[in-house]
C-alpha cells in the first residue's frame, strides 16, 4: 500500500497513514486479546510481532515525509509567476 501511494504521481489520500497509525496501537491490543500469548519479549515477539511494528511505523513516516514533501511542492509558487 505504501509503495503504491508513494509511486503515484497523484495527490496523496491520507487513508493508508491513517490505517498505519491505527495499527501501530492496534497490533499490540490485538497480541494481547489472543488465548496463551507469552509475556511481551518472547522470542515470539522477537521473530515476528516487533518486525510487524517495524514495518508498519516505517510505511506511516516513508507516508507522512511522501505526504509533506508533495504538499510543499504543490503549494509552493511556480519560478517565474
């Protein structure tokens, strides 16, 4: 999703950083409802839960730079006018 909206040439919607956002907090709500997850810092969470929050805190800054970076180039007056 990030790789798509980022090599749009369009204007950026603000849904894909928005649902990052959401699943930075919803990744760990969603671990700790699971029946028999280990105590957070598991080799578990090591091999995959913290890669996953990675990725996705990655995806919502490489989104929120993307998004400020096209909305300055947009609103910026042309050279010239």
């Amino acid at each position: 999703m990030v790789l798509r909206v980022t090599a749009s040439p369009d204007a950026i919607n603000l849904i894909p950083l928005s649902l990052c956002v959401a699943l930075i907090f919803g990744l760990p709500a969603l671990r700790n409802v699971q029946p028999g997850v280990p105590a957070v810092g598991a080799l578990s969470d090591y091999i995959s839960f913290i890669w996953a929050e990675f990725i996705v805190a990655t995806s919502a800054v490489v989104l929120a730079w993307t998004w400020i970076i096209r909305s300055n180039r947009e609103g910026a007056p042309k050279r010239g006018q």
